[in-house]
C-alpha cells in the first residue's frame, strides 16, 4: 500500500494547537503498517476521554475541549484517523474500506491497551467508534455521541446523499471551506488554513474524498452485516450513553433519537442539543461540549 505522510512544515503555527505529537504503527492490512498521530494530553494514569473526529476534519477540531478534560483530570486521547491530519495517507480511494478504518483503530486501542474510556464521537468518528464499542465493549465505560450514527443499509436523507455526490465529483475538494460551511458560527482563514492543512495537494485528499462513499447506504454494501451485528452488541449495552447533537445540522437531524431508542445505556439520560450550533459541533461550541462531557462522566462515575 502506498502511503503519503504530510511533512511537518504543514503544521508550523497552527492557531490553538500547542500539542505534543505522538505516534504508533498499525498493519495496514497488506503486510505493510501505517503510521497513526495522535494527541494524548492530562494524566496517563486518568480516565481516558477519546475524541474521534469523522470527515474531512482531524484532531485539530477538539483542539479547544482538549484543555477543559485535562483540566477536569482526565486523559484526552485525540487520533487522526487513517488518511487525516497528521496521520498517513493511503493514496488510492480503493484502499479505505469501512472495515480497514475499524481494523486501524482496533489496533490503535490495542496498542495504547486503553480502558475504562469515555467515547466522543462525531460523524465517521462514531460509525467507526460505535464499531469499536460493540467489538470491545469491555474497553468502554460510556458513550458521548454527537451528530453521527451507525448505518446499516437504510435510505439516508437527501443533505447526505447530494454530499455523498458533491465529494466523488467536485473538482477541487476544498477541505477548510467544507468545514466553514458545515458551521453556523463565524470561522477565521487561520482556522480553516488549519484545516487544509494535511493536505498540500489533491494527492493527500483520497481518504477524504471516499469517506462519504464508504458509508453503508443500501442493503448490498459490505460494511451493512458488520454494522447489523454491532447493533446487536448496542442494543443490549447498559452502559451510560449521552447524545448531544446540534441544532443546525441537516445531515444527521434525527440520529440522537435513533440511538436514544435503540441503546438500552441511552435511557434517562440527560440528552441535549445544542443551540446555534451546526455539523462540526466542536467546532461551533467546543468549550460547551466539553463541559456537557465533563458533568456527565462525573455524574456517572
């Protein structure tokens, strides 16, 4: 497998990421490895609180709630995923599957041996966390999920597939302003700079560019069985799950009551939406997340 890797000078003077890198390898499922970055801040013995960002986005979006989960005492691991951010880049779109992302992160949570987490999950950072969760559900201690789901073959809404078709098609995918328009709060050029970042070219961008394609959104795909079989784990996982879903998003509008519904762990719990806030809720109101975060696991600890 032909990898990518981002140079370094991509990423001097970002705005608001002072982190530390981190890196590990993981089988890219070839005979080959992959490297995956990932920040992990607070302290090493703590509860870990994983942040997974979906598409196109990397670590960078929890960027502002990271400080307020090490501030509470917990440890904030952050990757970016395959093909993202700081992270490898696999160069042919027929090198992501939804199958290979899951297998990536299993091997990342095996190779950190993190327990007792605490998932946040956004978009693919939940259809890829929700996986992890129901194939290693004793790693898992809660579930926070926000403007994602886990599809498994049923007719998706008409924001998403008209996005599934602009991503294939548009000839300059441009990643920032991708980001900028799924807010509702103003964004800065810095900020978006920032988000353009991993990408110096469209030969980076395959990961991103797929990723909408890869979800499972007719009964032939062969992520559908896989996501079935998760499901059956979720729907008996007792285990505190929280939806905090935004106000302003029409890709995912409805999802929180699916997971409220099906997952048995979702029951009397505080779900909230958040106000004036749009698909890449970190982003739009990160530090109010992060706190919503914070009470909820201190309350179910």
């Amino acid at each position: 497998m032909r990898a990518l890797r981002t140079p370094d000078e991509c990423f001097s003077n970002l705005e608001g990421y002072p982190f530390k890198p981190n890196y590990l390898n993981v089988p890219d499922g070839e005979g080959g490895e992959l490297r995956i970055h990932y920040v992990d801040e607070g302290p090493a013995a703590s509860p870990p609180v994983l942040c997974m960002h979906g598409e196109p986005s990397w670590s960078y979006l929890y960027r502002r709630m990271i400080p307020i989960f090490t501030g509470a005492g917990l440890r904030a691991v952050a990757p970016d995923l395959v093909g993202f951010g700081k992270s490898d880049k696999p160069t042919e779109l027929s090198d992501y599957t939804c199958k290979r992302h899951v297998d990536w992160m299993h091997a990342f949570l095996n190779d950190l041996d993190l327990k007792n987490i605490t998932l946040v999950c956004q978009d693919w950072g939940g259809v890829i966390g929700l996986r992890l969760v129901a194939e290693q559900p004793e790693r898992f201690a809660r579930i926070v999920a926000s403007n994602t789901g886990l599809p498994d073959g049923g007719q998706m809404n008409q924001a998403f597939l008209d996005w599934q078709k602009y991503s294939r098609e548009v000839p300059i995918f441009k990643v920032g302003k991708i980001i900028k328009n799924g807010c509702v709060r103003p964004m800065s050029e810095e900020v978006q700079a920032a988000y353009d970042a991993p990408f110096p070219d469209d030969s980076y961008k395959a990961g991103a560019r797929i990723f909408p394609s890869l979800v499972p959104t007719s009964k032939d795909d062969p992520a559908v069985e896989d996501n079935r079989r998760a499901w059956q784990t979720l729907s008996r996982f007792e285990k505190p799950v929280l939806t905090v879903f935004a106000d302003s998003d029409p890709i995912t509008r409805g999802g929180d009551a699916l997971l409220q519904e099906r997952i048995p762990g979702a029951k009397g719990q505080p779900h909230t939406t958040i106000k004036n806030a749009g698909h890449f809720v970190q982003e739009d109101a990160g530090e109010e997340f992060a706190e919503i975060i914070v009470d909820f696991i201190r309350k179910t600890s």
